[in-house]
C-alpha cells in the first residue's frame, strides 16, 4: 500500500488485512500516522525515517495498547546521523537493545563526536570568563589586536 493508490483501494487492502485475509501488508510512510492497528505484531522499516519522532509513530503500528511487538530497521550512510538519537530514544523506554547495535562504530563515533563538541563548548565558556589565572591573557590579546588594527 502506497501514497499513489486511490482511497477506495487503500480502504479495501486495510480491510483485508485487518479481517486477516492478508498476513502481511506493505506499505510506505502511508501507513505510518493516524491508524489504530492492533493487530500488528512486527513492523519492519526498510528506511530510517529521517527522524527519531517519525521513527517512534511508524513503529508505534506494533504492540499496540501493551501487546508485545517486533520492529525492525534498517539504518544506512544517508541516515545514520538519526542512529545516537534512536537509540537514547528507544533506550529511554526501556527496551533491550542488541549488543551488536551498542557497539556499532556509528555509535561509538557519533558518541564520541558529541563528548567532543560538548568539551570544546566548555571550554569556549571557560575562557569567556574573567579571573585571576586568565586576565593577563585577555588583555595581552586585546593590547595585540589594537596594535594590529593600528597599523
């Protein structure tokens, strides 16, 4: 099921589905907001939504109003800049994630990468403070840079 198909077919695939004519229903995003479907059981997205928040309404579709469901997704180059999102966002619910996907180099490299703008932020804080150690700092910089806009 897909964004191109008209309503009335759209309305007669769920139907289908939801009287359990069809075990299985694919489909895009299409399916993604708006449907109460308590009969999923597994949603598996061959495309990471490009957000954690899309992420959680498309795999919301599974274990639904406390059944137990599966999801699975699939995350590539173009959108693992999402992946340290999701996985705080899907660790925050208490949910298991596998070992493989906790020790997965985009993690490590996307943790890191945040550990390391969080330090040079610090750090920039640090040094916009005046005190003792770093005042004779500050105006040997500011005296340099008069002297170079003087010249």
């Amino acid at each position: 099921m897909h964004g191109e198909k008209i309503q009335s077919e759209r309305t007669r695939i769920l139907t289908a589905f939801l009287s359990g004519e069809y075990d299985v229903l694919v489909c895009t995003g299409v399916l993604g907001r708006g449907l109460d479907l308590r009969c999923v059981k597994q949603v598996i997205n061959f495309d990471m939504p490009s957000s954690v928040d899309e992420y959680i309404h498309q795999i919301g579709r599974a274990g639904r109003l406390g059944s137990k469901g599966l999801a699975m997704t699939f995350i590539n180059n173009t959108n693992k800049a999402v992946f340290l999102h999701l996985v705080e966002a899907v660790q925050s619910h208490g949910v298991k994630l596998p070992d493989e996907l906790l020790n997965s180099p985009h993690l490590s490299s996307q943790q890191y990468e945040r550990e390391h703008k969080r330090k040079i932020r610090k750090r920039k804080r640090e040094e916009s403070y005046v005190n003792r150690e770093n005042l004779m700092d500050i105006l040997k910089k500011s005296t340099f840079r008069r002297r170079l806009k003087d010249r």
